[in-house]
C-alpha cells in the first residue's frame, strides 16, 4: 500500500493542505516524510502499528537480522500478543510478546497517541522483559 505521511512528531494527527497526514511533536522539532507503509496491525489495545518498507528492511538486515523468518510472527505479535508490558523508561514504549515455541517475538512500537504508533524494532529474545503488564496472560 502505498501512502505519503508527513511527519512531524507526535500528537494527534492533521492533514494539510494537499490531504497528507501530519503528526505534530512537541519533542522534536524536524519532520521528514514517510513513504510506503509496508504494513500495518490493529493491537488489541486498539492502537494500529505501522512500518515503513525501508525501515523494516533495516531491521531485518542491520539491526536483528534473525527476526527475518519470523516477519509473519512479528505481526501476530501485535494483533494477537501473548503479553504487552509497558517500557520503564518511556511510559509511549510498548513491547509486544508472541511465543514461538522456546523463544519468544518482541516487537517494541512508539505509541505515539492512542489511536496509532510505529514499530522501533523487533527481535528474538528468552524471555520476557521487565515492565507494567497490561495486557496477556500470566
């Protein structure tokens, strides 16, 4: 699917003058302009996950290459988690488990409001992290 979002932080997104989404941030001050949504997840939390083509190809080659085999996990990861736990440094940071058998798919995503986000990485891990769960089983 193929989409122009303009992005300029984070708040509740506007469109401009040409239709284009606009996220505003009172962090940061720059804006850059995000092209083909490789794909986008509903999570129970009701918050939809996007990520760019260009950026996941990033994390499956330079950042976790070994999540590569387990991109079809990593969206269940985030419509059917077994455990969301929010991060305890960044109350927007929410880590998303799926078990596959003895490890486990961690998806990390920026809620950036309470309607959308973006994935900041995901990988293979043991176990689960630290954090508030808020949602999943025990």
């Amino acid at each position: 699917m193929k989409r122009k979002i303009v992005v300029l932080a984070n708040s509740a997104p506007e469109k401009d003058s040409l239709g284009k989404v606009v996220i505003l941030t009172k962090q940061r001050y720059t804006y850059s302009v995000v092209d083909d949504i490789y794909f986008q997840c509903k999570t129970p939390l009701g918050v939809v996950i996007r990520t760019t083509k260009e950026y996941w190809e990033r994390i499956i080659t330079i950042k976790h290459p070994s999540i590569k085999k387990f991109s079809s996990k990593v969206k269940l990861a985030l419509e059917e988690p077994d455990q969301v736990r929010k991060s305890k440094q960044d109350k927007r940071v929410h880590l998303y488990y799926k078990n596959v058998g003895k490890i486990w798919v961690c998806v990390i995503a920026d809620h950036i409001n309470s309607e959308e986000g973006y994935i900041i990485t995901a990988y293979l891990t043991d176990r689960i992290k630290e954090g508030e769960k808020i949602y999943g089983k025990d």
